[in-house]
C-alpha cells in the first residue's frame, strides 16, 4: 500500500497555468486511484523533495496545514494495518475536507473537467466548455447561498431555491441550475464523500416541465427568403456557410483549418465535445465562395472567427443574425444550430431524402436504434443529397 501526495507536473490548468496537487493510493494495479485536491501550484513554488509548497506559494499556510493533516490521516492508516480499497483510503483522507462543503467539491470537479477538456479537446478554439457551465452555475449557487453543505440539500432548500428563481429565470434555466447541482451530489455519494441519511434523493420531483421549446430550425420557405437576400455581413456568411457545408455547427467553421480542406472537399472530426464523428463532405460553389471571402494568406483557420474570444462572440453572432433575420421578416427564431437544424429538417421532412445519409452527412451519431445504417454512403451518393438540399433553397427574393 503506497499513499502520498504529489504534484502532477504531467498535466497544466490552461486557466492559471499551474499542475494540480494529486493524492496518489496504490493498492494494487487493479485497485488505485490519483483523486484531485483543490490546490495546485507553478513548479517555481514547489518543493519536490518534501512534496511541499515553498514559501513563495501565495497558498503556502493553507496548504502547508491540509498536507500536515491529511499525512496523519496516512500515517495512522498504514500503521492500522487494516485492509482498505482505494476509495476508502480516498474516502478517508479527503473526505472531511469536501464532505461539509457542497462549494469545494464543486471547485474540484470543476479543475477535473478543466483537465479533461485540456487532454481531450479537438479545436485550439477556447470555448470554455462543460467547465465553463460548471463554473457559472456554482456562481449562481453562491450567489443565492454564500455556503452550502451536502446535508443541506433537501426538497425544501431546491423547492425555495427555484421559487427564488421562478422571479427571473424560465424553467428551463432553473432546471439546468439544478441539474448541475444533482450532478456535483451524486459524484460525491459515488465516491463516498457523502452518505445521506436516506436513499430517497432530494431531487426526486423538483423538476418541472419546461414549456415546449421553440423550433430551432427554419422551414425551406424561410431558407429561400435567407438564401434569396444576401446580406453583406460576416454574420450572414458564418450562418450560410454552416448550411452548405452540410449543417455544421458554429465550433465547426470556427475550428476548420486549410488543412482539413482536400481535393475540394472538408474532412474532420466533429470539434463538438463527446464525439468521434467524421464529416467528409464536398464543397459546393456556395461555400467555396464564402471560403474564398474569408481566405486570407498567412492564416490557418478558413475564417476569421480565431481572431475573437469564442463565447462572446458566439453570442454576438447569434443575435447580429438574429436581426438579419427579423429584417427578412423571418418569424422563426434562429440560434447558433438553426443551420444544423433547418440542413437536417429540409432534408429528411420537406424533400423526403434518405435520413441515413443526411445523417452522415451532418455527422450525427448512427445510434438510433430505427436506423438501417450499416456503413458509409459512398461519396457520389453523399454528395447528390447534399446538393439537392443546397438547391432546394435557390431562391426568392422578398
């Protein structure tokens, strides 16, 4: 049995730049575990050899106490010599720490994620992701209870929290808040930081039904109007773009790169998180056209969107074509995936074409368990699709 904290030196929090202090437990090498703490450090404000911060550390005092404490706890389970798992051992020594505090749990699974975004993203673009949410709904939480414990959360403190909200939230908002909320509670039960009193969750029933969203997508009659009235603005390329590549999202256009682009057609790996999906699809004169107006040399990237902070700008671009649309005298409202969405309807609900291709086409998960998918579509088969739904929206001026 080998316990001990060490700093990872193998893994940087892009958000400060430091390595994340890790406990490490060995049992065996089918029992182990390196939990996170909720401290971290630059290498410059590290001693190795003790495994202890140096007194440059602006954290010093505080983390100094917790490895004292914490290796007492160590030094009594190894003289007990009782045989412990690993998640006990993690239990055990990091257990008093997070137990108390719904907040410093949450802040620790927020660096974990920070880490698994670093190690997994697939786009230089720095969209924040599931940390990011993390990150602002715990924002909310505090702001709404400056502390919180575990055992506090019960029906009673979710029932006041989303009348609280009911004031300036739509239930749609609330029920994200505090799905995030069961989220950050059930991976401390999972890992024994916390053992409530009753099987019965506390969320059980606090969930109401949102109202039914709006369409996010336009019908074939909206995309002619969209197609049909060109508006000289990057926001109305970034939209229509989207569309002829075959409904790709906006972390698409924003991530592609001039190497993805060969023999006149884009091939990547969705740059969505929690996909491996590839998009091998033809650029037809429509997108090459907007391609060739954002080329320019010495870039990498096919358009300029790099050059912003991405989530900001997701945000202005969605409600820039927002207006775009409102003066075509759109009615539906469009979001960021409208693109993806109306590709996807027109295909498969207006013109009737096969929905196994649009599929592939779009990159969408073939586990649908209607699906006949059995393969990929040859690329001549892909490509007719495509491009019928490109020409379906050739259109009329308003």
């Amino acid at each position: 049995m080998k316990i001990r904290f060490y700093l990872d030196t193998k893994t940087t929090l892009k958000t400060t730049g430091e390595h994340p202090l890790r406990l490490y437990i060995y049992i065996s090498a089918k029992d182990r575990k390196y939990p996170f703490t909720q401290y971290s450090s630059l290498v410059k404000d590290w001693d190795f050899k003790k495994e202890m911060p140096k007194k440059s550390h602006p954290l010093y005092i505080a983390i100094s106490d917790f490895l004292l404490e914490k290796d007492r706890k160590i030094l009594n389970l190894i003289n007990s010599r009782d045989k412990r798992t690993a998640p006990e051992i993690e239990s055990i020594i990091l257990g008093k720490e997070t137990s108390d505090s719904v907040y410093d749990f949450w802040d620790v699974r927020i660096k974990e994620l920070e880490i698994h975004r670093d190690n997994t993203s697939k786009t230089d673009i720095k969209t924040g992701g599931t940390a990011t949410k993390y990150t602002d709904n715990l924002n909310v939480f505090k702001s709404y209870k400056k502390t919180l414990k575990f055992s506090e959360i019960d029906y009673n403190f979710l029932y006041k929290f989303r009348l609280e909200k009911s004031k300036k939230c739509k239930d749609g908002g609330i029920n994200a808040y505090i799905a995030n909320l069961r989220a950050v509670y059930n991976q401390a039960v999972k890992r024994g930081i916390y053992k409530p009193e009753t099987s019965v969750s506390p969320f059980h029933g606090i969930k109401t039904s949102s109202k039914n969203t709006k369409d996010k997508y336009l019908s074939l009659k909206e995309m002619k109007i969209i197609a049909g009235n060109q508006v000289d603005h990057n926001y109305y390329r970034y939209f229509m773009l989207c569309f002829y590549l075959g409904g790709l999202d906006f972390i698409d256009i924003a991530s592609l790169k001039k190497e993805h682009i060969k023999d006149n057609r884009v091939k990547f790996i969705r740059f969505k998180g929690n996909t491996q999906e590839v998009i091998d699809n033809y650029i037809f004169e429509e997108a090459q056209e907007i391609i060739d107006y954002f080329d320019e040399p010495g870039s990498e990237f096919i358009t300029p969107i790099h050059k912003y902070v991405y989530k900001p700008y997701r945000q202005k671009y969605i409600d820039g074509f927002r207006k775009i649309a409102e003066d075509l005298k759109i009615k539906t409202e469009t979001f960021s995936k409208s693109p993806r969405y109306s590709f996807i309807n027109i295909g498969g609900k207006e013109l009737y074409l096969n929905r196994d291709i649009i599929k592939e086409i779009t990159g969408h998960a073939q586990n649908d368990t209607h699906s006949i998918y059995e393969g990929r579509f040859p690329d001549h088969i892909k490509d007719k699709v495509h491009k019928e739904i490109i020409d379906s929206i050739k259109a009329s001026k308003i």
